[in-house]
C-alpha cells in the first residue's frame, strides 16, 4: 500500500490534542517497543527503508498486538510516499527470528507512546518517542488524499510549509541528535 505521510515537528501536545478532539475520532492510545532490523551494512536505512517488529499495548482495550513491517521509501519531494508491507503477527519473537533467518539484524529497539486520531480516511498521530531516541513530539499525517491532508492542517492552524517529508532519521541527524543510522 502506498501513503503519503508528512510531519511537523516540535508540536505543543495539548493543543493539537484539543483540536484533534474537537474535530476528530481517537482511534489509538498506545505504547509501543518498535525494534528495527537492518542488514549488517545498513543497506535498507541508507536506501530510506527499514524490516521492523513492532508490539503494542493499546491502552483503549487492555490487549498486545504484535506486527511485522517493511517500509520503503518512494518520493520524498512534496510529501513523504512510502511502500509499506504490515502483517499481524502471533509471537514477536517468532518474527525477530524469521528477519534474522533472512540475515538481517537487529538495529535498536525504540519506546514510544502513541495517540491516533481519524479524520475522515487520514491518520493523524501524536507521537511521544523515548527522549534518548527523540527529545521533542511530533504528529505525523497519513493519508492517501492530498485534499483532506490540508483540511487536516487547517484544523490543526498549520500550512503545508509546516511539514517536512524527512525521514526521522533525517530529522533527528539535522538536530544534532543522532548520529551514524
């Protein structure tokens, strides 16, 4: 499935929060161990891509949830376009196993809260990473339609000059934070 997903940075949580409240379903309030996988040379995040077992605690029903993805990058011109492979998987250990059967290894696991809102067919996500990993919150907007990505931004008081189409990875090199993904 092909999406196109943007960010903007450096959010204020509380008033995105109530603008998403006011205009939005909440879909998701998670926690969630992301562990990326990579092979020994980093072929797939220096290509703008990455293998990924992903558990979640969703705090909205009290139950875990265990995903494998693969992502890859597209387009990065306007908008962030990315190739997203995602399955429901039973044992998350069982996953670890199959990426690194395929040789692949794992890269760092991150820590992050998550809140989920719909608007419309667009995903709008608060995410708060563990602040070794990034030390501000960002929302990130998924869609598939451009139009209902800029009512989204409207609600939300942003422009399309707002967001970035960078990789957080990108993002976090350019702020000085990380180094050597």
């Amino acid at each position: 499935m092909k999406e196109i997903e943007t960010r903007i940075i450096d959010i204020d949580v509380e008033n995105i929060r109530n603008k998403l409240i006011a205009n939005c379903e909440k879909v998701k309030e998670e926690d969630q161990i992301n562990y990326i996988y990579d092979f020994p040379n980093r072929r797939l995040l220096h290509n703008k891509g990455y293998a990924r077992i992903r558990i979640i605690n969703n705090r909205l029903n009290n139950k875990t949830y265990k995903y494998m993805t693969v992502k890859k990058l597209i387009s990065q011109d306007k908008y962030k376009i990315m190739d997203e492979y995602e399955t429901e998987i039973a044992s998350s250990k069982t996953g670890m196993k199959i990426l690194e059967a395929l040789g692949l290894t794992l890269i760092q696991s991150i820590k992050k809260y998550r809140e989920s809102y719909r608007y419309k067919n667009t995903l709008i996500e608060i995410d708060i990473n563990e602040k070794s990993f990034c030390p501000f919150p960002y929302i990130e907007i998924e869609t598939q339609n451009e139009a209902e990505l800029l009512e989204v931004l409207s609600f939300l008081g942003y422009t399309i000059e707002d967001t970035t189409s960078k990789t957080i990875y990108e993002i976090l090199d350019e702020k000085g934070v990380v180094e050597g993904l």
